[in-house]
C-alpha cells in the first residue's frame, strides 16, 4: 500500500494579524492532487488539525469539509489522531459513526490499543494524551510524565501486534534522542516531555506530528512529517509537504507542496525596500519579516513599506535609531505645543492641521475622563 503521512494543519491559525484561511485551503487542494497523483490507498494524519481547542465557526466548517472531501467524496480510508492544540472531546464527536466511512478517528488513550488493520499493516492510532490519562487506564501512579508513561503504552500496544503483519504507529509528541543518563532532564518543547525513542522500535514506522520541522530527526524509522504551511519567522527555510510510505518496503518519499503565499525574511535599507522594480511579484506578494539596516529615524516607515509589501508580518533594525543632535524639551509647555516639539524632533516635520485636530480631541477626551465626566 502507498500511504500518505500529514499533520499539524492547523486550521483557523493566523500569521499575526493574517487569516490565513485562503493559503489552508490552497494548500490542502495541492495535497489532495499529490494524493491523486500518487495513487495513495489512505492518509494519515498525526494531530493538529485545529489551532486551538476551541476553533471557531469558520475553522470547524474547514476541517469537517476537508475530512468530506478526502473520506467521502474521494473515498480515502483516513487514519487521523487528535494533537495537543486540539480539543479530543470536540473533535471526537461523532466518531461512533465514522468507521462505516473507513475514517478512523482516535482521540483518547484507551482507543489506541485496538489496531486498525488495513490490508497487510495493523495501525495504532495513539492520541496526544497527559500522563494522567496512562496512571488511570493502568492503574499505575509511578506514570508521572509522558516519557514514563509511553514506555508503559508502548509495551502494551506490542502485544496486540500480528506478528503476519507490518506495524504503523501513528502519534504527537516530541522524540527525543535515544537514551537519557539519570542526571539529564528532559527536554520539553511545546509543553510536552521527551519519549526516547528506544520506545518506538518494535514498529516498522512511526510516523508523528507535533513537530513543524520534517527534519526535526533523523531516524530511520521514525518521521514527522513537518506542519503544511510555514507558521513562523523561524520555519523560513523549512521546505513543505507531506510523505508517502510504501508499505512493502517501508520507504518514505517526501513531496513538498508550494504555498499560495510564500514566507520569507528580508534584509537591507528603507530605500531598496521601497522600490516596488527591486522585487518580484511573488517576492511584493510573500508573508514579509524584513529587517532595516537604516540607523536614521523613518517616518510612516511600516505605511511606506506596506505599500510594496502588503503582507509585512514583522518589522525589525538591524541597529538602534539613532537621532542626529540629542533633543530638548521645554518642559514647561502645554500639551498640544508639547506633543507637536516632540513629533518635530522625532520626525523631521510638522504635524498636519488633520493630525492636530485628532490630537486635541484626544487630549480632550483624556482630560474629561480624569475629571470624571466620561
């Protein structure tokens, strides 16, 4: 069988102050044709397919309209977990129903410890859980963090293996190297504890979410598969995409997927960036965290900007602001003659008779609310 390996979709997150709900959707269709294009036989999906426990309307209608198109318009048996940003009661509702549809849906610990098999492979679906949920369905009060706890889990889920078949296990937490000494502590990213994995070797392949970057480990077993979209200044560089395992031999293929909207970080001077000729179309149209090299005092500098790059998610200098000639105030002057002292000396210039009307409205308004007379 060919199996394609996704998480962390994160549907409904927003890039600062960017909906990214068009680039979701975009990227999704590209992976429903690499799913087409490759003839996949199911698709996997490791946890994080909301942003946040509680999604809004528009989130929710996303997902389960994703989940239709793949499950029950293209009949893909889906094989999806819930992850730690997801909320397991929600997104678990109506899960009593979906295995009719070959939609295979695991939100709590228990559910993991009955394979799904399909053709010559058994896959264990294991969610994103907390160490208590392991102390009570084992009885166990020495579970005190996810990596004791998995050890336990891991042990259990081998023996319910068919020794005729090949084993998937599908889950969303952080690996951590392969053994920790007793005077290590345990890396946490995320707020989830490291599972070693020596855990995760009785499976033929191990395929995880949580972690944005595929190449977050090198395992020959053990693969995230990497979030579908670039969700941070630090994944600038991370290439995209889902895997496809072929489980005869066990190999994984990588397939990157190409944004609607690149992410990118740029640096150099207010004046270059300023030329909308110096970039192309793909370049002015990308999410943009740019940094100044300029040391001088720019006014209106994130307007400006804008006007190249609509999409500047950060804005940052390369050195501090430096002012020409140290300034002076009078500190003896009223408000507004205060205020407009101070725009002349950080700007180079006046204020505009419109920016002094909102000003003496604005020192108006405060002046009623300190008096009382809001």
């Amino acid at each position: 069988m060919r199996i394609m390996h996704t998480a962390d979709w994160h549907i409904g997150k927003r890039l600062n102050a960017f909906d990214l709900q068009d680039d979701q959707e975009a990227v999704f269709e590209r992976l429903v044709k690499v799913a087409q294009d490759q003839q996949v036989d199911a698709i996997m999906i490791a946890g994080d397919l909301y942003d946040r426990a509680l999604p809004n309307e528009t989130a929710v209608t996303m997902v389960n309209g994703m989940l239709h198109r793949l499950n029950r318009e293209l009949g893909y048996p889906l094989l999806v977990i819930s992850g730690n940003h997801d909320s397991a009661v929600r997104l678990g509702t109506g899960r009593e129903w979906y295995d009719a549809t070959q939609l295979y849906l695991n939100t709590e610990l228990a559910q993991a410890f009955t394979p799904v098999e399909l053709g010559d492979v058994q896959f264990f679906l294991l969610p994103y859980f907390e160490p208590v949920a392991a102390r009570l369905y084992f009885h166990d009060d020495s579970l005190t963090n996810i990596n004791k706890a998995m050890h336990r889990v891991a042990a259990a889920l081998e023996e319910k293996f068919d020794p005729a078949k090949k084993h998937v296990l599908i889950a969303h937490f952080f690996a951590a190297g392969s053994k920790h000494s007793e005077s290590e502590t345990l890396v946490n990213v995320g707020g989830l504890d490291a599972v070693s994995v020596d855990d995760l070797q009785a499976f033929d392949y191990v395929a995880l979410g949580h972690l944005h970057n595929r190449k977050a480990l090198n395992e020959p077993k053990v693969q995230y598969s990497g979030s579908l979209l670039k969700y941070s200044v630090s994944e600038v560089t991370q290439e995209k995409g889902v895997y496809i395992l072929d489980t005869d031999t066990m190999n994984r293929q990588f397939v990157s997927l190409a944004p609607l909207h690149e992410l990118q970080q740029l640096t150099g001077s207010f004046k270059e960036f300023s030329d909308p000729d110096h970039f192309s179309a793909a370049e002015r149209d990308a999410y943009t965290a740019i940094s100044l090299t300029d040391v001088e005092v720019i006014p209106n500098v994130m307007a400006s900007l804008r006007q190249v790059f609509p999409r500047i998610i950060e804005l940052k200098r390369e050195q501090h602001v430096q002012l020409e000639t140290a300034t002076q105030t009078n500190v003896k002057l009223g408000p507004m003659p205060l205020l407009a002292d101070f725009y002349q000396q950080v700007t180079g210039s006046d204020l505009t008779p419109e920016q002094e009307t909102w000003a003496k409205a604005a020192l108006a308004e405060a002046s009623r609310s300190e008096l009382g007379q809001e």
